[in-house]
C-alpha cells in the first residue's frame, strides 16, 4: 500500500521569499505523484504532476517539484511567494495498478505574509 | 465543461436524519470518486466507481453510508442515520485519464 507523509502542517513566509513545501512517500512500486492545491471554501485543484520523464515539474504558476526516487520524495518550491498564494497544499501518490486512486497527505497550510 | 458539480455546497441536519449528496462528473470521465475531509483525518477516500460500478467501498465508514452510480452522469452518497461525527465535507471528484477534477464538496453539519 501507499503512503505520504507531509511533515509539516503550516508554513509561514514573507511575500517573496522562497518556499519548500515537503512530501515524502512510500510504494512497493512505480508511482505518479501529484500537488494539489485548496483555497478557502473550495475543491482541489491540480498544481502540477509527475507521471514519468523529467524529474522536474513544473506549474504554470511559478512552482515546481523534483522527484527524487532515491529519497522517496516530491517536495514543492517556489523562488518567490505571493500573497495569493496563501492555500493548503496536499500531496498525493497512486500507482499504475491503482485505478487512479489517490492517497492524499495531510496537507500543508502555507501561509503567506505581507 | 461547468466542471464537477455537487449539491447541496451545504446541509445542517439533525441527528438521525437522513442525508443525501450529489455529484455529477465531467462528461465522458469514467471514475468517479468520493472523499471526505475533516481536520482530524484529512482526506479519506470513500468510494469509487469506473463506469458506474463500484470498485472499491473499503473507505466507507459504516454500513449507515451507501453510494450509488445508476448512471454516467450521476452520482449519490447517502448516510442514514446521520450523526455528529459525520459532519465533514465530501468531495465528488472525476477522472478520464488520472487527473482528478473536484467539485466544490458539500458541507455537511449534522447537529
């Protein structure tokens, strides 16, 4: 079964600083990961997603994951925050055989401050 | 496309009434998932469907949760009887080609 675990609950940051939202996963086998993204009294959205390829994803919006098969990660970054970008952020993992089930994280609050 | 769409966005009830939720996919996804979120548990996968049948039901709570599929373009999970700890809100999302599309959830207080 799969798992992914996002250590952190909240992260407070100035507007226009850097950001690293952490995601780590665990899988017997191959996975597709994703970032989605929740702003306040609405559904999730698709921010970027690593299904095979470059190792490097990248947003339209300024954020990008790495996965990193190694470490078993996927964590999210972007050089420079804005205040729109106050959301939570979950991570999630399915695999090939998995019917597109996804198994979500527990969701970073990102918090961004003027 | 207007997206996935779910109703009611929200519904207070008593305990022990029964609830019924909506979802319609985007045309011509074949899954369909539902999820429930709360601060405790985060998001939990509920139940799924490919082509309107159920694939797999093993994240429903109790057997006081049942969702159907009778066709493409619609979908309902019930609860009967609801209780406190059921209030959440659950997430329709579709799916064609592994990426989900969600709906707006509906936000359920149960009182």
């Amino acid at each position: 079964a799969q798992s992914v675990t996002q250590l952190d609950s909240q992260v407070p940051v100035f507007e226009e600083a850097p950001v690293e939202l952490r995601c780590n996963y665990s899988s017997s086998v191959s996975v597709y990961l994703f970032w989605y993204v929740q702003y306040p009294n609405q559904g999730l959205q698709l921010l970027l997603k690593y299904l095979s390829g470059s190792t490097l994803v990248e947003s339209i919006n300024g954020f990008e994951a790495e996965f990193n098969k190694s470490q078993t990660s996927f964590h999210l970054r972007k050089p420079s925050v804005h205040i729109s970008d106050t959301a939570e952020y979950f991570c999630a993992v399915t695999t090939m055989d998995s019917s597109y089930k996804l198994i979500f994280g527990s969701g970073t609050r990102l918090l961004v401050r003027p | 496309d207007a997206g996935v769409i779910q109703s009611p966005r929200h519904e207070v009830t008593e305990m022990g009434q029964e609830v019924t939720l909506r979802c319609k996919p985007i045309s011509g996804h074949d899954y369909l998932f539902w999820y429930r979120q709360t601060m405790m548990r985060g998001l939990e996968l509920l139940i799924y469907f490919n082509n309107n049948v159920p694939i797999d039901d093993s994240g429903m709570p109790e057997d006081r949760f049942s969702a159907k599929m009778p066709n493409a373009s619609f979908s309902t999970l019930k609860i009967q009887p609801s209780e406190p700890r059921d209030s959440a809100v659950y997430f329709c999302a579709s799916t064609m080609l592994g990426e989900l599309f969600f709906g707006e959830g509906s936000r359920l207080t149960v009182l």
